[in-house]
C-alpha cells in the first residue's frame, strides 16, 4: 500500500497508508489527520483540503486538472503556489508510494 507523508504547517510529519485508487484527502480524514477538513467531501467546492505537494513531486502530481479545482485555489485564504492542489484531486497509485505533501497553517 503506498505511504504518503502529511507535514503539518509546524513542521509535524504524519505517514499514512493510502490505499491505491483512495484520495489524499481521505488518506487524511480516515486517520484523523489534523490540517485536512474536507468540508465538501471532494466536490472540488471549498478548497479546505488544500496541500502543497513536496517540489520533488510536483512534476508526478501534475497541475491542477479541472477549471473547479483551479478556481477554488485561487479563491482559498493565503498564497497560492505553483505546486498546491487540492487533496481530494490527487488519486493514490503505486508511482506515488512516497508522496510528501504539506498542509497550510490553517484551512480558512
């Protein structure tokens, strides 16, 4: 099962388990991950799963993949990065086994 690692904005490292075909965001939310609310359930609807995905998977990840997913970036609270996704939009696959992604001070 891949592993991704969830940084907290204080630095805190959280490896899960993410089943294959599972979201980042319910990787989050099935452990109790604080950082990672999910209000929409992952209609791309409110951004509150929003991650900035490690520089060195950026590339693997891809951009945004949806005019919903961009857009509800660019309306999140604080800077939006090049590389930040939203969560429920990153599907696990065995090539993402290793993932790093890190989570915002805050959600609002």
């Amino acid at each position: 099962m891949p592993k991704v690692t969830y940084i907290e904005a204080s630095g805190a490292s959280h490896v899960i388990d993410v089943d294959v075909d599972e979201n980042v965001m319910h990787g989050a939310l099935y452990n109790n991950l604080p950082g990672i609310l999910g209000e929409c359930g992952g209609a791309r609807s409110c951004a509150t799963c929003r991650c900035t995905v490690d520089a060195a998977w950026a590339a693997k990840v891809g951009t945004p993949t949806t005019h919903e997913e961009r857009e509800s970036l660019e309306g999140a609270e604080g800077e939006l990065k090049p590389n930040m996704r939203l969560s429920c939009q990153i599907d696990m696959t065995d090539d993402l086994d290793g993932l790093v992604v890190h989570l915002p001070e805050s959600q609002f």
